[in-house]
C-alpha cells in the first residue's frame, strides 16, 4: 500500500511541477550573428567572447565586414573608504568597476557616443582577518567584471534591434 501511495505523490509532483510553467532558461533570442572587438584588452576580453561563442555570435575581424562593432575604450576599478571605526580603522570599502565603449552597427557610418557601465560592490574589512578579506575583495571584483559582461550583452543587443 506504501508503495502505492509513494508512487501517487511522486506522479502528483511531477505534475505540479510540469503544470507551473517551470522550464530551464534557453538561449537569448540574438539579432547578429557577427561581431568585432576592437580598442583596448580589457580583463573581461576572454570571457566576453566566451559568451558571444556560447550565444552562437562568431567574432570576427573588422576588415570582415562584422554585423556590429564594439570599440573598448577602458575600464577602471576604483576602492574608497565607505566607513572608519572609533579608533580610525577602515571598517568598510566600496569598490567600483566601470567599462567605457561604443558600438557601430553595420548600417550606421559613425560611433555610437560613449557608454558606461558601471557596477559597484560594498564590504566589510577587518585587519584580524585580512587574507580572506583580500579574497572576498578579489571574488567581489571577478564578480562585478562578469556583471559587466551582462550588462555590455544585453545593451548591445538592445542597441542592434
């Protein structure tokens, strides 16, 4: 009878499951097949591409005459101190990362004006325990770089519809 019963409720969940509209994230829906990177190598080059190639966007030369172009002017990353302890301490930073780039797509004969993206992280720091604050700080700032990379993904293919 357990048997039975166990059988029932799996069945039940399924169907639940199925029934909610629940699926996996496919593939965005991308307007150009064919992009060049042009400008500066920023840290964020390889895994960029990395995405286009994952998206099925072939990076191409400028000189092969590229659906859209992307012209990386540069990127910073800037730490400040967000707050200090009563003894004169650093207790939190504030670290930003920002990109500057334009585009041209294939039918326009000049660049866009320059675009920013810029993503910002806070956190807490302790000298007590500064090697896994010094990681935290690294992880926060690959973080933000793959934000980045998002975010230039999504303007660009906003911009060639």
């Amino acid at each position: 009878m357990n048997t039975l019963y166990e059988k029932f409720i799996t069945l039940f969940m399924l169907l639940m499951i199925t029934s909610c509209g629940f699926h996996l994230r496919g593939m965005t829906e991308i307007s150009f097949k064919t992009i060049s990177l042009e400008g500066k190598e920023l840290s964020f080059t390889k895994n960029l591409k990395k995405t286009l190639a994952s998206n099925k966007v072939a990076v191409i030369l400028p000189t092969e005459n590229p659906e859209l172009r992307i012209e990386l002017l540069s990127e910073e990353s800037e730490k400040r101190i967000l707050s200090l302890s009563g003894q004169g301490l650093v207790r939190e930073f504030e670290i930003f990362y920002r990109v500057r780039y334009r585009i041209k797509t294939i039918d326009s004969e000049t660049w866009s004006q320059e675009n920013i993206i810029e993503t910002r992280r806070d956190f807490s720091f302790s000298d007590s325990n500064l090697i896994g604050k010094e990681e935290e700080e690294r992880q926060l700032n690959e973080s933000m770089r793959n934000e980045a990379i998002t975010n230039l993904f999504n303007q660009i293919q906003l911009s060639n519809k």
